[in-house]
C-alpha cells in the first residue's frame, strides 16, 4: 500500500468530533470555509510522507497522519491548513469536501473490518516500541498505572470506524484512527500525554487477554530493610500533601502540588505500598486535569479520593502494614504450580463500560477459597460469551469452560493472581474429571444458616475482591421463582434451617434471559440441593445473585447445572418499558448538606479559615445529625488544623453514604 492509500485510509476514519478533538471546533468551521475558496493539491510524495499545498502553505503528513503533521504557516499547534488538507485528502481528494456540513462519517477508504484492523494494530505493540514512544519513566508510570486498572470499572472502549480508549481517571479519551501511538488523539490536553496514551494502549491489549510482559523486580531478601525505612517516610509525606491540598484549595493548585502527587506514587510504589501508589497516580491524574482546565476535571472526586486516602494513612498508621491495607499488584499473575479445583459454572456478562466476557468459577479447597478464569473482549471485537462456554480451551487438555462445569480440574503450570484470577495462559495444563453430585458437594463448604452471611458491613478501605461475594447455600426450603416487572428482576427466596429467608435477585438483561426463563421453568429443587451464588449487601439488605444449582445425588456428568446454560428455556418476553425502579435509599439530607459543606470548604482552601470558627460550623452540623440519629461525627477533635479535620469528617460522611445506599455522597 502507497503512502498515500494509507494515509486516505486513516483520514477517512476521521470525523468531526475527531477534527475537533485534534484542533478546536472552530478551527473546523475555517477550514470547511476554506475548501470553499480554494482546492487543495498534493505536491510531493516520498516513501514516508504526503505534501498537500493548501493556499500559500504546505502541509506534510506522515505515517501517523494529522496528529503529528507539520505546516509552514506560523501556528504552533495544529491548525486550520491542517484539518482542511486532511478533509480534502480523506474524501481522496475529491470536491466533496468543499461541502460543508456534518462533515463525512465515512470515506470509500474505509472497509468492513477496520475496528478488528484498529484493535489487530494496538495489540501489536510492543514493549520497545512503548518506551521509545514514552520514554522509560513513562512506560514504568504507565505499566504500573495499568497493572493495578480495574478494567471493568476504569477502562472503557467504543468503536465504530474509529476506536475510542476512556480511562476513567484521568478522565482522558483516545481516538484510534490508525497511525500508530502518535496517531492517537487525546480529547484532553494534558502534559506527558504520552505516558497516557501508552496506558491506554496497555490497558486495551490486558482487555483483550494478552498479559502485561513481567518487568524485573527487587529480590525478596532486598526489600525488607528498604521498604520499612521508606514506609514511614512516605506516609508523612503523603498526610503533608493531602492536608497542603485542602489548605490550599481545589481551586487554587499548582503544578508544584502535581509534581508532588507524581513523585510521592512513584514513592509509594518503591515502598510497596500498592494501594497508595493507585491512589496517589489517580489523585495526580486529576490534579493534571484540573491544571489544563479541562471539562473531565472533577474537584469533588479529587477531594473524595484524598479524604479517603487521608483514611487509608491513618489505618496504616494505627493497624501497622496489613496485607489488605498495603494491597496488591492486581494485574499481575505469579506462578501457582499445581492446583485442585472444582467447576461450579459459568456466567456470561456485559459491564457498562462495554467489556463483555465469559467468568468460569471454581472452587479450590486447598486455599479454602473461589478463584475465577475470565476471557473478556472490550466493544467492537467480535465475541459471543454464550458461544465461549462451548469454544476450545481456555487450557491445554480442557476442550471447553462448559467441561469444568461439575468436575474436577487438576491445573498444571497454573498461574494466578493474587485476587484469585486465573491466567489462561497456553503453558498451563489441565487434567479434567467428571464428578458426581455427591463427591462436588462433600467438598463444597455449604453454608446451612443465612445469619452473618454477607459478613460485617463493608469499609471503603476494604480492598476489592469480587470472589469474596461468591458463596455456596443448602437451603432448607424454595420459596417460587416469580419476575418483578417494576424493578425487571426474577426473585426467588430460598429459607434456611432456622426459617431466615434469603431473597436471590437477577436483574434481567440480554446476558441473564437465560437463567431467568431457566429458574421460572424450574420444578421445585430437591431437598439437599446446594445453590452457588454471588452474595451481596445492598439497601435492601443482603441478596444473593444466583450462578448454578448442586444436586447430590445426581451422577457425573449432570451434578452442577449452569442455570445461564443448558436447556433452552421457553423464554417469556420482558419488554424494558423504561428504567429499573430504584431500591436505593436515600441519605438522610442532614448528611449531604455536610458534605456540600466540606466540599465547598475545600474548594477554596483552609488556610484562611480561623479553626474555631470552622469547629463551631461543623459541631452545628453534627448537632443536626445527631438530631437524626447519626452521632459517629465527632463534635471536638484533637487537631488544630481545619484540613486534617475536613478530610477525617468527608470519609465518615462517605463511609456513612456507602452503608446505607451502596454509593458514595
């Protein structure tokens, strides 16, 4: 393919709101008025570029297109010659682009199958091409931001001609036209956007499957001596920044304060704090938007975030390093050796962020815990994970998922997270053997009683661990499965032994229609049936979310039904007339008027704040939730400082919010 095929090809991926993202808006608008007057023309082309003279100047592409492409007229940035040369070279250099209007959605360049293209390039990045682009600091910044991104939560990918990479936070968009790294389009203006950019590229191949390539680390017996003096030094540090913050004000930071942000992560990083470090790089993305002024700069999150950072110090401090606290590298998979488990079945899942995957659950006795092998596709690769049950793999000697279902599974050369996510790597070996009904659940650990079974009440530092919700019930009684049109869920109650009612919710969507007509169709379970379900605390109270049912005396091969597969059931049409009713209570407005309170405090800075004055405005407003019957705000405090005492006060209005509604302020 020509330079100039190629470069037609990716500018056709173009649209306005790309133009727009790489330039301004206005910008766009001069240079359709520009193809009005004048037709640009190619005057050069050479192996690695396109010259396109547009008036008076000349405007040069490269392999990357329009992101890096250079003009002889006096801007410093990309300017209007720019977006008119692309416009006109994207329509090949057609009369059309003189048109104005929307602008083009599409180009004869663009063929069927160019996300798959788009998506084939990025995962063909590798790590030398990464830190060239970055350079060595960013490409450590970015693998470590990656390695510990909640990919269902924090990463999002859109497609259409064009692929879109959001990180949440920083909230940052990149479009995907083609040309490489370089081509990438932020729609954020942020300083070192680089290291962004391979972040997201990183984060898009761990979403795709393929794993972060191992990055050398400290030996074991030279860690401890270094990481407990630097521990000590770095939550200091940290108490410093987050309380110089808040005196200084949400609306008033500076690129000193951003600096301090980066540097401590890094800090935090060296001592091992893993936690912290996620939380100081998120906090510095935010400071870095709010810098740029950006639209995605959010100060209340900013706040959030050092409050309960604030938090996560001061339970170092006083609980000393515990693991849960001091936290973990998530993406990163360690060998494990040889592991025994048990399949209790499989669920198919689309998240908002449009990931849709396929999660295989087990359960190991040995760890006397649940692990769980998912393969996920972000939007716009082609992947069906009802069609991934029955699809080879996901290890050498397993011919599918829906084979671990009700078996044993015996992992050679396994490895795993230390979450409990297993690694479908192709080195890893299974030996897989059929169990009956009475061999699965003589190893289940079922629970006969529902009394403490989501545990004690959730703590915002309590550190995510999905397989944690997953549980294993031997109900005494099966109450009918019926739907809820209101709230668009099937509920089903199943009674333990003491006569305590558990009510199981699915809320209906494409992924779940299965398992809902399947339990609907479903004959009374037999007495002894074991049910696997995902156990979760909400305003309701405590639900379960069911996965699939045990049945003892059934023989191998049908002992574990996967109620998401199997028989197709006559499904019952569930028209969504509308949204979902809402089950979530509502804080009691005494508590969201100190928290706007707090924020606004913050916006502003403290340091101005005489601390009687700000002592005698929050004791009014604890007196006002103590009226309420919420005391846990307290009405003096040992600090001096009005900072420390907002950022104490804010993650106890959080923490508050989160136990009664499941969400935040």
């Amino acid at each position: 393919m020509s330079p100039r095929t190629a470069l037609v090809e990716l500018l056709g991926r173009y649209d306005d709101d790309a133009w727009a993202a790489l330039a301004t808006k206005g910008l766009l608008r001069r240079a359709r008025k520009d193809l009005t007057q004048l037709t640009p023309s190619i005057v050069a082309e050479g192996p690695e570029s396109v010259e396109v003279a547009v008036g008076e100047v000349t405007v040069t592409f490269g392999p990357a297109g329009p992101a890096v492409a250079t003009c002889t007229c006096a801007s410093g940035s990309t300017c209007q010659h720019v977006v008119a040369a692309g416009i006109w070279l994207g329509l090949g250099g057609g009369a059309e682009a003189a048109s104005g209007g929307a602008g083009p959605t599409s180009s004869p360049a663009v063929v069927a199958g160019d996300m798959a293209g788009l998506g084939a390039e990025l995962l063909g990045v590798g790590r030398a091409e990464l830190v060239e682009f970055a350079g060595s600091a960013g490409y450590r910044w970015a693998r470590g931001y990656v390695e510990d991104l909640e990919l269902e939560e924090g990463f999002r990918v859109e497609g259409g001609q064009q692929l879109v990479l959001s990180l949440v936070s920083p909230r940052v968009s990149f479009r995907s036209m083609g040309g490489g790294l370089a081509g990438m389009v932020p729609d954020s203006k942020l300083p070192a956007v680089e290291k962004y950019q391979v972040a997201a590229v990183l984060a898009y191949q761990r979403a795709n499957g393929k794993e972060l390539e191992p990055i050398r680390r400290r030996e074991p017996s030279t860690v401890g001596a270094t990481v407990g003096d630097g521990r000590v030094a770095v939550r200091m540090a940290v108490v410093q920044l987050l309380t110089d913050t808040v005196r200084l004000g949400l609306s008033h930071l500076s690129d000193s304060i951003l600096q301090r942000y980066e540097t401590l992560a890094v800090s935090a990083q060296g001592a091992e704090y893993h936690r912290l470090a996620r939380a100081l790089r998120a906090m510095a993305g935010q400071v870095e938007l709010a810098l740029a002024r950006s639209a995605r700069a959010d100060e209340r999150f900013l706040l959030e975030q050092a409050a309960t950072t604030y938090a996560l110090v001061s339970a170092l401090e006083s609980m000393g390093d515990v693991p849960r606290l001091v936290g973990t590298a998530r993406g990163r998979f360690d060998t494990a050796g040889k592991l025994e488990l048990i399949g209790v079945g499989s669920v198919p899942w689309r998240s908002a962020s449009g990931f849709a995957g396929l999660t295989a659950v087990f359960w190991a006795a040995a760890d006397d815990r649940f692990v769980a092998w998912t393969d996920s596709r972000s939007q716009g690769v082609l992947f069906d994970p009802r069609n991934r049950y029955d699809a080879p793999g996901p290890w050498s000697g397993m011919h599918s998922p829906a084979e671990a279902t009700g078996s044993s599974v015996k992992l050679a050369n396994a490895r795993l997270t230390s979450t409990g996510q297993l690694s479908g790597v192709d080195s890893t070996r299974a030996l897989v053997v059929r169990q009956s009904g009475a061999e699965i659940a003589a190893a289940l650990p079922a629970v006969s009683r529902w009394a403490g079974l989501a545990g004690r009440p959730v703590s915002l530092l309590d550190p995510a661990d999905p397989l944690r919700e997953w549980a294993i019930l031997r109900p005494a009684g099966f109450g009918p499965a019926s739907f809820d049109q209101a709230m668009q869920r099937l509920e089903w109650p199943v009674t333990d032994e003491a006569g305590d009612v558990l009510p199981l919710h699915l809320p209906y969507s494409a992924e779940t229609q299965h398992a809902v007509a399947r339990i609907e169709a479903l004959p009374t379970p037999a007495p002894g049936t074991l049910v696997v379900a995902k156990i979760r605390r909400t305003a309701e109270g405590v639900v379960g979310e069911p996965l699939s049912l045990v049945h003892p005396d059934a023989p191998a091969g049908s002992a574990v039904d996967a109620l998401h597969f199997g028989p197709e059931p006559v499904a019952r049409p569930r028209p969504m007339t509308g949204p979902r009713a809402s089950s979530t209570a509502a804080p009691p407005p005494q508590l969201l008027d100190l928290a706007n309170w707090l924020v606004r405090q913050a916006e502003r800075g403290t340091a101005g704040t005489s601390p009687g004055a700000f002592t005698a405005e929050l004791t009014r407003h604890r007196q006002a939730l103590s009226s309420v019957g919420f005391t846990v705000v307290p009405a003096t405090t040992e600090s001096p400082d009005p900072a420390a005492v907002l950022l104490r006060s804010l993650y106890l209005t959080l923490q508050i919010t989160q136990l009664l509604t499941g969400a935040t302020a």
